[in-house]
C-alpha cells in the first residue's frame, strides 16, 4: 500500500517574547513525529488537550513553521475543522461556496459548478434547497455536513477532520461519522481523524497513534492498541473510559 | 432583502428613507426645475417677504432662498458623497492590507494613521486646504483624506477579527489569492458595519462642508452652499430669520435622514 503522506522527523517550536526587552521564550509543541497515513485508510490521533494534535494537522497544511520532512502525494489536501459555525463564511450561501471550492479549482463553467454543487448536497444528505440558505440557517449537524462536502468539493485524496465531531451532540455525532465513513469508502478517501474521544477513534479507524505532549508513544492497529496497551499513557487513556 | 426589512416595521428605517426620499426630490428639482437662478441680484426684492412667488423670502442680495438651498443642498450633497467615496476607497485598501496581512506594514501604516488622526479632522482639512487652495474640488479631498483614519481602523479591526476565522483558512487551502479572500470571502462580512460607519462619516461629512463653508474657505461665493448661507444670515437673524431657518432645517433632514436609515441598515 502506498503512504499518501509521510511525515519525517516532524518538529515545530514556538518561540515568543513576553516583552518586547526579555528574551525569546521557546516552546516545543511537537518532538520529532514520524509516521505516514497510508492509501484509503482512517488514521486516528487520539492525545489529550494540548498534546499538539492541531499543530500536526496545521503543519501538514503548512499553516506553521516547522522543521523536518513532509512529504505529500495528494496535491490539495483539505481540512474539516472544528468548529463548524466559524468554517463557513456566515456572508455566502451555501451554494456559492461549493461553487467557489470548484472555481478556485479552474472551474469556469458556471453550469458544471452548479451541477456539481448539487450533486454534492445530496451527497452528504442535504436536499437542493439547502444550496440557497445561507450557513446561519442551518444547525449544527448541517453544518457539518456542508463542512464535510465543501472539504470534498475539490476531489480531494486525503483529508484532515480536526476535532470533526467534537461540537455535535451524541446523535448527530454518530450521524457525521457514518457520513465520514460512507464518503470514504465511496471516494477512496485517506483520512487523518483527529480525536480526544477513544470510542469514536475505535469505531472508525483502522489504525490509531496516541499522542502525548508532542510526542507520539504508541501506534498501531486500533484492535490491537486497544486491546494490548503497552504504553503507560494508554493504558491510562484506556481505562478512563472503558 | 428590502421586503423583508420593510416588513419588520423599522420606524428608523421608514422615516429614514421618507425623509431620504424628500431630501433627494428636493435635490432633483434643484437640479432640473429650479425655479430662480440662484446668483440672479435684484434689488427690489431685498429681504422680501415669503410669498407665493419665493416662498423661502428672498436674501440681502434679493436672491430667491429656495433656489439658493436647493443649490446648496446640491453642492453640500456633493462634497459630502465624494468625501464619503474617498474615505471608504482609501479606507478599505488601507484597512483591509493592514489587518490581513499585519506585520511590519501594518506597524507603519498604522502608525502613520495614528498620526493622521491625532488632529480633529476639521483642521486636518484646514491644513490640506491651506496647500491645495480653496474650492470645491479641494475641500472634497482635504475632508476625505481626513476621513480615511477612522475608517481603515474601524476596517482594520473588522479584518483583523476575520483573519483567524476558518472559513478563511478553509479558503486558503482551496487555493484562493489573497486579495480573492480580502475582498470576496471577508469583505462581504463587514457590511452591515460599514455601512453603519459610512453613515456617520456622510453627516460629518455634511456638518464638516457647512462648517468650511461658513468659514469661507469652502464653496466659493456666489456659488450658494449650506454653510456659506449660515454664516451670511448670521448677521440678520432677527431681522430675516427665514433666511437662516431654511439652510438650517436642510441641513438638520440631511444628516437626520442618513443617520436613521444608516442605523436602520447596520441593525440587521
């Protein structure tokens, strides 16, 4: 199986000055992570708050300084962030920005890009008319779903979920992650699920790395972590929630 | 949008664009059906009483005062439009590069408005004029370049607060330019409180042209302006206080209009 993404010594400090006269304050937030997220599968990254989950995702995007290797075969990965009321642009309506995900792609057509926006709405379980609301008009699962086919709009092979479903209630969180895994299946996605909740990490992914303050201490099949920790951090993990 | 703005029953709104409305007829007929030339000097008609054939009463030149607020009104309007134009242009450019992309260029423009907006803007205007030279044209410029601090900043900040927001970094990795993001994917956002802010900047603006004018550096004489009319009934104002009335009440519907349908629009 190909690696789509290979990490490689990954290393990101923040360095910040308290005054503009003290001296540069350096924080390292990740200590040289290695691991690769390999073709169609779900990888999870499970770590606790401020263990530097998020930094992974933002150095894969290059949206940090970081050094150390990172090596893409998908050219456009996209990302499903968090908080799904700040991830759509509360001025736009939905339909506008599928279309725009596909413009900013080279789509000038705008009969293909309408086609297209529609074909992807009914994709992640929305009907047509969702296309002329605007985000505010939306709830919270819907949301996500429109985060989730916007994500998707632009073909993208591999994608980053942050926290996806961190924000949803029960329900509509077991709602998400059977979209997420549907769509994987249905598009040979790779994925890198990034989660503080071991449960959905178990029920969806087929491989799990456990982060602790910067530095991954255990990875492997999901089963097989689960089932056989050997790392003191995990079994900790483990037993907190089952 | 309208209808359903209409159908909250927005007193704001409604009288804000009924005495909107009133003011923009009135300008209309000023442009296109004033009834007197308004330089035209007669002696006999002095101070003449409002009548049916001048209404408003007629000036110490004997110029009819409707026509001249009609004009006047005109030439404020436009002063005011313009400066608005040149505050928000100069405003969103300035504002929008300064909180997008921060940094060593957000440090010294801002610093350089900082500077800017140390001085009351009247007299920033003031100092403009003395190097331009007096004028229509000049007054327009010098109070828009005396515009343009308050708005990049209210501009800046409204940025600032978008930058950070996901859907911007969602844009980012679809792979859209940043001047796509600043002005199709933020842009957008800070309407409503731009247009708050480009109402007010417009009743200053107003309040800024008459105060000019009745210094006398602003619209030339005989060319009637609001604030030129002011200043010049000043000296019979209990003799003909119509004369300074009509001016007055111009201005006072002007800035009342814009200020309810800007507060009217910025609610939402």
């Amino acid at each position: 199986m190909n690696n789509i993404v290979t990490v490689n010594n990954l290393t990101v400090k923040f360095s910040n000055r308290k005054s503009a006269f003290s001296k540069k304050v350096t924080k390292t937030v990740l200590d040289d992570v290695c691991f690769e997220v390999r073709e169609g599968e779900i990888l999870g990254l499970v770590g606790e708050s401020g263990s530097g989950k998020s930094t992974i995702a933002k150095a894969i995007l290059k949206l940090v300084p970081y050094e150390g290797e990172i090596h893409h075969e998908s050219d456009n990965p996209q990302m499903i962030f968090q908080d799904p009321y700040s991830a759509l642009n509360p001025a736009k309506k939905v339909g506008w920005l599928f279309e725009e995900a596909l413009y900013l792609k080279g789509e000038k057509d705008s009969l293909v890009r309408k086609a297209k926006a529609l074909e992807m709405i009914q994709m992640v379980g929305l009907s047509e008319e969702y296309l002329e609301r605007f985000p505010r008009e939306l709830s919270g699962g819907q949301r996500q779903r429109v985060c989730i086919g916007l994500a998707l709009m632009q073909n993208p092979k591999f994608l980053i979920a942050d926290e996806a479903v961190s924000a949803l209630d029960v329900t509509i969180q077991a709602q998400i992650l059977e979209l997420l895994k549907e769509l994987h299946d249905k598009m040979g996605l790779s994925i890198l699920f990034i989660s503080h909740d071991l449960k959905v990490v178990y029920n969806l992914c087929q491989r799990v790395m456990i982060l602790k303050s910067g530095k991954i201490v255990e990875s492997g099949e999901v089963k097989e972590v689960y089932t056989n920790p050997q790392h003191e951090y995990t079994k900790q993990l483990l037993s907190s929630v089952f | 949008m309208i209808k359903k703005l209409f159908k909250n029953k927005n007193l704001n709104l409604i009288i804000g664009t009924v005495i909107v409305a009133i003011m923009v007829l009135f300008m209309l007929v000023g442009i296109f059906a004033i009834p007197y030339e308004s330089t035209d000097i007669s002696a006999s008609l002095k101070f003449a009483p409002m009548s049916l054939e001048h209404p408003f009463g007629c000036d110490n030149f004997g110029r009819d005062i409707l026509s001249r607020v009609m004009e006047g009104t005109i030439a404020t309007f436009k002063v005011a439009l313009g400066t608005v134009i040149i505050g928000t242009f100069f405003g969103i450019i300035i504002g929008g590069v300064t909180g997008y992309f921060g940094g060593i260029i957000d440090e010294v423009l801002m610093r350089v408005i900082d500077a800017v907006f140390a001085f009351p803007s009247i007299l920033l205007a003031l100092l403009f004029i003395s190097i331009l030279g007096s004028g229509t044209y000049q007054v327009t410029i010098a109070l828009g370049i005396a515009f343009v601090p308050s708005f990049s900043r209210i501009v800046r900040a409204e940025f600032l607060k978008a930058k950070n927001m996901d859907y911007v970094r969602m844009a980012r990795l679809m792979g859209a330019s940043n001047i796509r993001i600043m002005f199709v994917h933020i842009l957008p956002n800070i309407y409503p409180v731009l247009i708050s802010s480009i109402m007010i900047g417009f009743n200053n603006a107003v309040l800024a042209e008459a105060s000019m004018s009745y210094l006398g550096i602003g619209v030339q004489p005989p060319e009637p302006s609001l604030g030129r009319m002011l200043s010049e009934a000043q000296t019979y104002i209990f003799k003909v206080p119509n004369y300074a009335l009509f001016p007055g009440i111009a201005v006072i519907l002007l800035i009342l209009g814009f200020s309810l349908l800007g507060d009217a629009l910025g609610e939402k």
